[in-house]
C-alpha cells in the first residue's frame, strides 16, 4: 500500500515537472524577454527542468513496479502515468492559459476512467 502511494505521489510531481518543461515556454513566449532567447536555449531550459522530471519518475516506477515488490504490472505503472499526466496537464492549461474545460474534455476523462478499470479490473 505504501509503495503505491509512493509511486503515484512520485508520478504525480514527475509529471508537474514535465508539463512545465514542455508547455511553461509557450506561456514565457509572451514576454518580450524571452522571445528573444534562441531556440535551443529554450530546448535546454526544459531539459534542465525534464531533468528533475526524471529524478522522480525513474524511482516512481521502480518502487511501483511489481517486478521489484512494488504492486503495479508494467502496464497498470503506464496507465497511472497517463491518467495522472492528463490530469496534470488539465489543471495546468486551466490555470496557466485560463482555458476552459468542455464536455469532449469531460467525455475524454470518463474514456480514461474505463481505461484504468479495463487495466486494473482485468489483470
């Protein structure tokens, strides 16, 4: 129980790092200061943010992973993973780029609801 914990909190906070690495750029795009930034320092800025994604993530999924005692199937550790990114990425472009949640976003998160029940009911 404890493991999962770990792991899901581990993959909840790898996965603010990413959503920052891969989209807080397009918000920064909107300050004269950074426009000016070339592109590849951009790309090692989010690199360097993606580093500390990493940091968590690797040890999210070797704690979860049943294979090493945790009490996830490699398959579950990926369905959590996108379920929490999704999530993640939801709450981030609301509150960063304020954009606004519609029914095929909500029908989209029942579609993943039945994708952890499909993966975790079944195996």
């Amino acid at each position: 129980m404890i493991q999962g914990l770990e792991t899901v909190i581990l993959l909840f906070f790898a996965n603010i790092m990413m959503t920052v690495a891969w989209y807080a750029h397009l918000k920064l795009g909107q300050f004269d200061w950074f426009q000016r930034w070339p592109l590849i320092l951009v790309i090692v800025l989010s690199w360097g943010v993606a580093f500390f994604e990493y940091c968590l993530q690797v040890p999210a999924n070797r704690i979860g992973f049943e294979g090493n005692g945790g009490p996830f199937s490699l398959m579950q550790l990926k369905i959590i993973q996108e379920v929490i990114t999704l999530v993640v990425f939801v709450l981030f472009s609301m509150a960063v780029f304020r954009m606004q949640l519609h029914w095929n976003h909500i029908a989209a998160g029942a579609c993943l609801i039945l994708a952890v029940w499909f993966v975790f009911g079944f195996e």
